[in-house]
C-alpha cells in the first residue's frame, strides 16, 4: 500500500474534494500562496485560483464569521486556523453563531462548513500555540467534532467531513503532521463515517480510549506494558469526538472491564471526564476496576522542553497510571 | 471637554469649532483613497452632529434623492405604518407579560428599512442586529408569523426558537438577526463573498447601529470587504445611542461615515428618517456593488423614539428630546410628503385603518398559534 504524511493526506483530500465540489473553497492566513504554515494547503491555489484559496488578513472573526455567510446559501468553506488556539479569537462566531445557527433559525438554514487546523503540544510553541481545543469545541451542541491519528483516516474523515451539511471542527495535531501511514490511492471515493471509533490495537486486559496524536503515545505504552509487563491493552481510537461512538468502546470494556481515557487537552471537564461519567451512568456493571482519565496537568503549557514533557500526558503517565490501575 | 449632546445644538450648524475633537466633513481630507463620487459626496456633506441635535427631515445630506412615484410612496408608507404598528403591538403585548426576554423595537427606524427593501432585489441578502423587527416586515415577512415567533408560538419562523432577536426568513433574503452587536457583519461579507465566487450579481446590505461600529468584527471586516471590493453595504442606523448610552460618551470620533473611508471605502452621511433618501443612498451603493466597485458605507441618521428595549427605564435623555425628534420621525416625514403630492387625507385615513385592522389580525393570529410541541427543542441542532 502507498504511504503518505499526515499532511499530504489532507492535502489530498482537500484536492479531491475541491475538484468535486466547486462550492467548496479555502479561507484562512497563508493558505494560498505560501500554502499555510505548515505546508497543508500547498500547491491548491496554482489549481484553483484566488478565488477558491482566500488569503486573508489576521482577522479570525472576520473570515470565520465570513464562512458563515458564505454556508447560509450552500458553498462549502474550509476555515483553516492557523493554530486552534486562535479559536479564542473567534470565539463569539464559532459558539455563538455558527454552532447555533441552524438550530436559531429553526433549520430554516444550515451550515455546511469546516473548521480546521493543528492544535497540541510537543513543539515548545508554548501557552498560546500549543492548547487541545477538542472538549471546548464538544461543550457546544451543533458542531461535530473530529479528530484523527493517521494519514488513513485522516483523508477519509476530511473527505466525510466536507461533505457532511452541518459545521464540523477538524482538529489536526503538529506532532502527527510529518508522520507516515498507509494511504488509500488518490481520488478514490475513500470516505470514513464521522461518528465511528476503531479498534487500533487488541487487547484483553485494559482499554484506553484515546484520539489523535496521544494515540500514537497509547501505541508506544501499550508495547511496552506488553513487553515488560506482560498486560495487553486494548485501544480505540475515538477518531470522532461529537458525536462520540460510546458503542464500540463500551464493546471493549466488555471484554477488559477496565477503561482508561487519555487525551491531551486538560483532565478538568476534558473528553476523560465525559467518558468516564458516561461509563459509570451507562455501563457500570461492565467495570471491574474504577474508571480512569490523564490529561494534561492543570497549568499552562511551558515552553521548555523539560517542563513541557512534564506536563503533557504522554507514554511515561499511561504506563504508570495503567500499572496503578492493574494493581486495583 | 465640551461635548455636542450637552449643548444642544442645532443641526446643520457649522459652528463647532468649540468643541474639540470635532471634525468638519467639509473641511476634511481624504486624499489618495476616493474616487470622484466621494468627494463628491463629501464636498455636498453638510455637517451634522451624531449627537441629539435635530436632524432636518428635508436634507438629503450628501447625495440627491430623486422624488419616488407617489404610488410608490404609498406603499412605503403602508411598510412603515405596518412597522411602527407591529412595534405598538409588541410593546403592549410585552407589558401585559406575553413575551420573555429582550425585545427590541425599531419605532422611529422605520425608513431605514422601508428605503433600503425598496432599493434592492429579490435575491439580494440582508442581516441585520436584533434590533430587527422593522427589517423583517420591510424584507417581506408576514407580521402574524413574525409576532408569533416574538411570543415563541409554533407558527413563527424559527418556529419559536430565535424570538424577536433573531428574526430570519431566507426566502426574503433575511439571513438572520443577530443577537451579538456586530456580529452580523462578517455573516453579510461572506454572503457577498459567496455571490462574487458564484458571478452572482446579489448584493448584501448589513445593518447595525452606532453602538456596533466600536466592535473589533465590524473593522475586520471593512477592512476585507474593501480589500476584495466585496457587492455590500454597510448600513448604519445611528439612532445616537449605543443601548442607554449616547454616543457622545463613548465615542472618539464625531462623525461615524468619515471613519471608513480609512479602509479605502466609499462612504456618506444620510437622513435615515426620509425613506426617498435611504432608497436613493442605497439604490447608488447597489449599483456601486453590483458594477463590482466595492462596498459602501452608509450612515443614516435616525432616532429611536422607545427605549432600547421592552421595559427600558430611559433615564438617559429627557422627554423633551423625545417630542423634539417627533417632528422628524419617518410616519411624519412621508405623511407630510403624501400630502405635498397632493394624497388626500382620507386616502392616508384609508391606509392607517386597514393597516390598523390587518395587525389586529395578526396580534390575533400570534396569539391564537399554539405551543411548540416540546419535542421541537430538540430538533435542528444538527440538519
């Protein structure tokens, strides 16, 4: 199988489905001719011309609010942020309006369109470049919520994700973008269903639900509990946070009885919370030891790589707290 | 410092040399950005207070407003009677406790929307604040429904979900209220983004207030519309104060129109309350967008004669002001115009009792609409 980056796999996505669809079209900082910041966007706009890349000024409420319109009447904006912390910035257009929009015209309008761009530590962009920005974005009803680990499942996700009629964030993750994954070939109809967790490592022992780049630490953790320790963890990888696919994890403590969430964003109201509340409500018959969350530590995010690898919830704190929790 | 509103002023009066900070749009320089037909406009500006001064009903400040067919005027006038009647209505229902939260009435705004609905398309856009009823019914929507969706009733358009802050009817081209100040703007590039990407010829007019030209959104998006010489129009209803705050207060400039012509835009300073006026301001800003010349900034002058909202106290001007502004309020202004064409009185009589008649049917058809069904709130979060 062909492999591809994680970005070229967007790329490619956003390509194919630009040629597919002319009402969908690119708006954001850099995006068209230096090809976004991190390169995502490269080479659409010598394809599709300035008016389906838009360089815009650093006006985040202006373009985001401008997407908007611009959905009311069916085209189809791909809103990159540059990073997703700038979600802040267009905080009022992102919740107040877009999420609410067809509910508050009682669905005389809908919005079909994405937001998206890579948010996560692990680059030493520190407090304000660095942020996970999926459980802000969950708290508000109307926007879906995605965000994939691979190459493979990110072009499928972008590729449903763009055609799905209602706003949907797309959350990328800079320490996935250079990473390398198989592929599908391009311009194929390869579309995976915003909605659908998978199982990416089976296990007997425990199950960690985790997303996006903190899989890829999960991966790592579980071979060296494998390894050293002998205890085999499952691992689903949510890919979609709203709407989130408590079935297939669920299916999975089934079997362990024992259910870990991990992710990057903070431990406090994070996806962990969420997920263990709802496994306590949902299916608590299914535990067989008390359910557990990591997230990120409780302060802002340090630039120094020392301090940063000490606050962010990687491999060395989901080996410990899995081994805490095979102790229960 | 000497502020305008404290002092009362008469509009029209050049004599403001006292008062610092103050600029005179005559006197001003925009060289290097505007094309002919600015400085055009600004050269025939006179200078006009945005504080309480009194605007003159007659002045078509800055631009020449050719007179409308008088059948044509009769028909605005039947728009904005229906307006300010629906507005009466609300109030009224509002006392009596039919209807939650913040409601905004537009009384004494009426030409703003009746001039500008009659000066664009079907298939042109518009959003506007949530002070919005006047638009609504200007856009086309019918009045029953639209109290219905005051009162939250089934039969209104967002079938009670959005209220009186966030009226909305695509098929009128009405894409939404909005209950944030300013956040409209933005909504009304993107739909004239979306009309320029398609080689659509559809214009997109947003309207807003004095109080919203200070959001960070509305200069973003001056900036952007200008720079891609977007097919809008920005409409100001500067009613002089932002909520319960005169704008003198909190402004640091005098007069809001000259302040866009920084971005590279066109702009002018009109009566609001002369619906011949606003229908010619857009009528030219229209053309200006459709001929892909970019957007323009209009700010009319205008007054709202309620609070700013049901209920609002109004301790921050005087009745006086009020009265004063009454001579000069848009039902005024066109009945005075009707009857300079020679309407008769009782043509005029004729159109207040059936509008008066048909809102009562409306009112009645509101409140006779019944409950959304509760599983409705749960529907239209996603499509």
């Amino acid at each position: 199988m062909r492999r591809t980056t994680y970005i070229q796999a967007i790329n490619e996505a956003l390509r194919e489905e630009m040629r597919r669809d002319e009402n969908v079209f690119l708006i954001g900082e850099d995006v068209g001719h230096y090809g976004g910041l991190f390169r995502v966007t490269r080479n659409l706009l010598d394809e599709f011309g300035e008016k389906r890349v838009l360089d815009t000024p650093i006006s985040e409420q202006a373009f985001v609010g401008m997407a908007l319109g611009a959905a009311m009447v069916g085209m189809r904006p791909i809103v990159e942020l540059m990073y997703m912390d700038f979600t802040l910035v267009a905080a009022d257009q992102i919740f107040n309006q877009i999420a609410k929009y067809a509910y508050m015209t009682g669905g005389l309008l809908n919005i079909p369109l994405v937001i998206r761009g890579q948010q996560g530590g692990g680059k030493r962009y520190g407090s304000q470049h660095s942020q996970s920005v999926e459980s802000l974005y969950a708290h508000f009803p109307g926007i879906k919520v995605v965000a994939p680990a691979t190459p493979y499942d990110a072009k499928g996700l972008l590729k449903s994700v763009i055609r799905d009629d209602n706003p949907v964030a797309f959350l990328e993750h800079k320490m996935l973008y250079f990473t390398r994954g198989d592929a599908p070939p391009p311009d194929e109809e390869h579309l995976i269903p915003i909605g659908k967790a998978e199982v990416k490592r089976e296990g007997s022992d425990l199950t960690i639900a985790t997303f996006s780049y903190c899989l890829l630490q999960a991966l790592e953790g579980a071979a060296t509990l494998h390894e050293k320790y002998g205890i085999d963890c499952e691992i689903v990888d949510l890919r979609t946070i709203e709407p989130l696919d408590t079935e297939t994890i669920w299916e999975s403590v089934a079997k362990t009885g024992r259910l870990l969430a991990v992710h990057e964003s903070y431990a406090m109201c994070g996806i962990g919370a969420e997920l263990v509340a709802r496994a306590y409500e949902e299916v608590p018959h299914l535990l067989r030891a008390p359910a557990r969350r990591v997230g990120m530590a409780p302060v802002s995010i340090p630039v120094s790589r020392a301090l940063e690898e000490e606050v962010l919830p990687w491999k060395e704190e989901i080996i410990a707290t899995v081994l805490e929790m095979e102790r229960e | 410092m000497t502020q305008r509103g404290e002092t009362q002023s008469k509009a029209k009066s050049t004599d403001d040399s006292a008062a610092p900070g103050f600029s005179q749009p005559g006197a001003n320089d925009v060289s290097g950005v505007q094309d002919d037909w600015v400085a055009q406009t600004l050269k025939t500006s006179p200078a006009i207070s945005i504080t309480t001064d009194i605007l003159p009903s007659d002045s078509a400040m800055g631009i020449e407003a050719p007179p409308l067919p008088t059948e044509q005027l009769l028909e605005m006038y039947r728009g904005a009677l229906t307006i300010r009647l629906m507005e009466e209505s609300l109030l009224a229902a509002a006392e009596e406790g039919k209807i939650g939260g913040a409601m905004h009435t537009a009384i004494g705004h009426e030409a703003n929307a009746i001039g500008a609905a009659f000066a664009l398309r079907p298939g042109d856009y518009i959003t506007c604040t949530y002070r919005g009823h006047h638009h609504g019914l200007a856009w086309g929507m019918d009045p029953g429904r639209a109290i219905a969706e005051v009162m939250g009733r089934a039969d209104g358009f967002a079938k009670g979900k959005g209220g009186s802050m966030h009226f909305v009817s695509p098929e009128h081209g009405l894409m939404g209220a909005n209950g944030i100040v300013g956040a409209q703007a933005p909504h009304a590039a993107g739909l004239a983004l979306a009309s320029w990407l398609r080689g659509e010829d559809r214009v997109a007019i947003t309207f807003f207030g004095d109080g919203a030209f200070y959001q960070g959104v509305m200069h973003e998006t001056f900036n952007i519309a200008a720079k891609w010489k977007l097919p809008l129009i920005f409409y100001c209803e500067n009613n002089r104060y932002s909520e319960m705050t005169p704008i003198w207060r909190t402004s640091s400039i005098d007069d809001i129109y000259l302040f866009p012509r920084s971005y590279g835009m066109a702009s002018m300073q009109i009566d609001g309350n002369d619906v011949e006026v606003v229908h010619a301001a857009v009528s030219q800003a229209a053309a200006r967008a459709r001929a892909g010349e970019g957007p323009t900034f209009i700010e009319g002058i205008t007054y709202r004669l309620a609070g700013h909202m049901a209920g609002d106290l109004e301790t921050y001007r005087p009745q006086a002001e009020i009265e004063m502004q009454k001579a000069y309020e848009p039902l005024t202004v066109l009945r005075q115009k009707l009857r300079a064409r020679g309407v008769e009185e009782t043509q005029i009589a004729a159109i207040n009792e059936e509008v008066d008649e048909s809102m009562d049917e409306a009112v009645a058809f509101a409140e006779g609409s019944p409950w959304p069904d509760p599983a409705e709130a749960y529907r239209d979060v996603y499509t």
